[in-house]
C-alpha cells in the first residue's frame, strides 16, 4: 500500500513540476479560446441571443477563473478541488455561449473537442476522462434543453444557414490546426518519455550489474571473514588443548606426585588435594571450550563423526533429546562445507536451549551425488515468521544471520520455516559444487602458521 502511495505521490510532482513550466502556454490559448468565443457571440448573435453584459459577464468569469488556476499552476499548488475548478470553469461558459449561439447547432461546439484533448495531454489519463464525463453531461443538458424548448434555436434562424456552416468551419479549421499543434506535442513528449524510460531502463541494468557485483565482493568477504575465523578458532584450540591443555596436565600430575610424597598425617594433604581437583575442573572447561571452538575429531574424522561428537555432548548438557540421522559415519565432503554444517547444527542447537523450550530435536544429515542437505527440527514454541519473513525473533541474535550468510556463501539455500506453538525447521541445501579454492588456502596457510 505505501508503495503505490509513493508512485502517487511522485507522479502528482512530476506532473505539478510539467503543469507549471506550461502554465503561462496553457493561460494563452485559453484566453485566445475565450476571446474567439466572445468574439462570435458578440459580432453574429448580438441582436438574436442575451443582451451583451451577459456574454461580457461569462467569459469575464472565464478569464478571471484561469488567471487563479495559472497562479495555482505556477505555485505547485493543484489539488482536486482545483482541478474540477478548473474542469467546470473552462467547460461551462463554452457551454453557456454554445446554448446561446444554437445549442446543439452552434458553431462553438467544436471548441469542446480541443477542451478534451488538452485536459489529457495537461493533466493526464484520469482527469482526461473526468473532462470526457462532464462533457458528457453538458452534451446531454444541452440536447434536453433542446428538446424542452429551452433552446435558442429558433432565435438564430435570422443567421443565414451559409454564414454558420462557414463559422463552423473556420472553427473546425481552427481546431485542426490547434490539434496539430497538440499532436506534434504529443510526439514529442511521448518521444521524450520514451527516451526517458530508455535512459531509466538503462541505469536500473547499470545499477543492477552494479549490485551484482557488490554482492559478490560480499559474499567473497563474508568468506574470507568467516576462513580467517575458522582458522583463528582452530588456531587457538589447539593452543588450549596442546600448551595450555598439556601444561595443566603436568600441575595435576606433579601435584598428585606431591600428594603421594607427603605424610599421611600431614595438614598439607588436604590443601593439595583440593588443588590437584580444582586443575582438574579447569583442565575439563580447557577441553571443552577447545571442542566447541574447533573440535579435533571434524578435522580427522569428518562432519558426521563431528555431528555424533556435538550431539551427545548437546544432550548430556541440555537434558533435551536429539535423534540423530547421518549417512555411514566414513562420509567425507569438502573440509569448507563440513565446517559449515557443523557450524549451522551448533547455532541451530544453541537457539534451541535458548529459545524453543523444547522437548525432542530431530537432525537429519543426507548426502546425495550433487547436494548436502541438513535439516533441524524441534518441538518447541515456535515464533511468527509472517510478521518477519525468514526472520528470527530479535532476541534469538545474529546467529541466524551468520548460519544464512554460512549458507549463502557457498551458493546453497537456507529456510526457517515456525509457527507459535508449532516448532521450528531449520534447513538448509548445498551444491557439493561450490567453490571452495580460497577455503584451501586458507587451510594451507593455517597449517604453516601451526607448523
């Protein structure tokens, strides 16, 4: 809807912008128009219709009309009261002056053909047609008239039958050359929409190209940030599993080498103790963060081992069930699409002890010739998805942003399907076809930097 409100309100400036730089031709050839009008009536039909100041007084209120509406022309400042001012204005005292000249038989009635036409080129289709109605209604009062004998046709039968058939044609001469006129215009503009539209068409490819290419510097941005991040991780897991991990170690041994050298009786056997447990506790956080930044076994024996590993863990932590359905745990895909499943079931999970409170998760893992396909289901709450289409609650964070952008940098599809109440799908698709060169860098400079 606030669309279509936008397209109206910008054509309603361009068409104000168009009517004022007009304005000043527009008040001429109305004046010219009333002026020949008043000229008829007063030098063929001043002794057989209404007394002068009448004809003085309409076309009087002609001019002063249009003079208003080319102030509002030149000011921007037409609405739809003016334009049905405007319409009522320039068609009733043409109407007026025709009943007066013969009704139905006057020589001005042509004039309403040019009020038409220039209602459509000035204003456009819509007002066009309403300027089409009103003279519709005219016509029709005018042939009532006529009928009731309201009309003043036989107060003209003095004009000779030659001399009106000759207004009327210079009338219609008048009108075929002011026609022309309009035509030619008409060309012109349509030649210049048309050049515009061609201009416009042209730039929207330009910008088109232009985005393609700026999401495709993106995308490979995206990709380099989330390799040096794979990397980093990997990088600083085994940092904590090997230095860090090891150095621990050898505390909790030398302290359990101490705890066995002092007297049984000794008060420094508690102290020690309770030391060598708490390296303890900090060795196992060690290889538990080590595991969720960068676990060893998605390196050295795949995602669906990963996957088996991630599960258990998720379920010993969480108390949340997982069925867990993978292909032959000897499965291997490209080490980039494998950190990438691996990484969309961690967040997807993550979201589910969050968020979902839920109580059964389902995973599926398939692996075809072409494709990698990974869907998560839960049972949970659920969250609207028509209020944001393809979009998670706001508290769920930037985890589903960085799962679709995972997604979409290898040129896979991702989808959220939930409903309040009714759980949430996760799924996503990959082509085993997607590029994976600058991941293979960037897991061969790892290895020097590690080595």
């Amino acid at each position: 809807m606030w669309s279509r409100v936008a397209q109206i309100a910008l054509r309603g400036q361009i068409q104000h912008r168009r009517i004022r730089g007009t304005a000043v031709e527009i008040l001429a050839v109305r004046l010219i128009e009333g002026a020949i009008c008043w000229l008829v009536l007063y030098w063929f039909f001043r002794d057989v219709t209404v007394p002068h100041w009448a004809v003085d007084l309409n076309f009087a209120a002609y001019a002063l009309a249009n003079v208003i509406l080319f102030v509002a022309h030149r000011r921007q400042a037409l609405t739809p009261g003016l334009v049905w001012l405007d319409i009522i204005a320039n068609m009733l005292p043409i109407a007026t002056a025709a009943q007066w000249s013969g009704g139905i038989y006057s020589p001005l009635l042509p004039v309403f053909v040019m009020k038409v036409g220039s209602y459509g080129l000035i204003y456009g289709a819509d007002i066009g047609v309403q300027s089409v109605a009103a003279l519709c209604a005219i016509a029709m009062a005018l042939a009532a008239a006529e009928r009731l004998g309201l009309g003043p046709a036989q107060t003209v039968e003095p004009i000779a039958l030659l001399m009106r058939m000759r207004l009327t044609l210079a009338f219609s001469g008048f009108i075929w050359a002011v026609a022309c006129g309009l035509g030619v215009r008409t060309f012109r503009i349509l030649q210049d929409r048309e050049t515009r539209l061609a201009e416009a068409v042209g730039e929207k490819d330009r910008l088109y190209q232009e985005s393609l290419r700026h999401q495709e510097d993106l995308r490979r941005l995206s990709r380099k940030m989330m390799e040096v991040s794979e990397q980093t991780m990997r990088q600083l897991a085994r940092e904590l599993h090997d230095d860090l991990g090891q150095a621990l170690t050898a505390v909790k041994i030398d302290l359990g080498f101490v705890d066995r050298e002092l007297p049984a009786d000794s008060p420094l056997r508690a102290p020690v103790r309770e030391a060598r447990d708490q390296i303890g506790t900090v060795l196992q956080s060690v290889r538990n963060l080590s595991q969720l930044l960068r676990p060893a076994v998605l390196d050295d024996l795949g995602v669906v081992a990963a996957m088996q590993s991630y599960v258990t863990s998720f379920s010993e932590r969480t108390r949340i069930p997982v069925e867990l359905e993978t292909p032959p745990p000897e499965t291997r895909l490209p080490q980039p699409l494998e950190v990438t499943l691996y990484r969309v079931l961690q967040e997807a999970l993550t979201n589910v002890a969050r968020h979902a409170r839920a109580q059964h998760v389902r995973v599926r893992l398939q692996v075809t010739v072409d494709v990698v396909r990974l869907q998560i289901t839960d049972d949970g709450c659920g969250f609207d998805t028509a209020i944001a289409p393809q979009s998670p609650p706001q508290d769920h964070g930037m985890g589903v942003i960085g799962m679709r952008e995972r997604v979409a940098t290898y040129g896979g599809r991702f989808a959220i399907a939930s409903q309040p109440g009714a759980g949430t799908r996760v799924e996503l698709a990959i082509a085993l076809t997607a590029p994976i060169e600058a991941a293979e860098e960037a897991d061969a400079e790892d290895s020097r930097l590690v080595g």
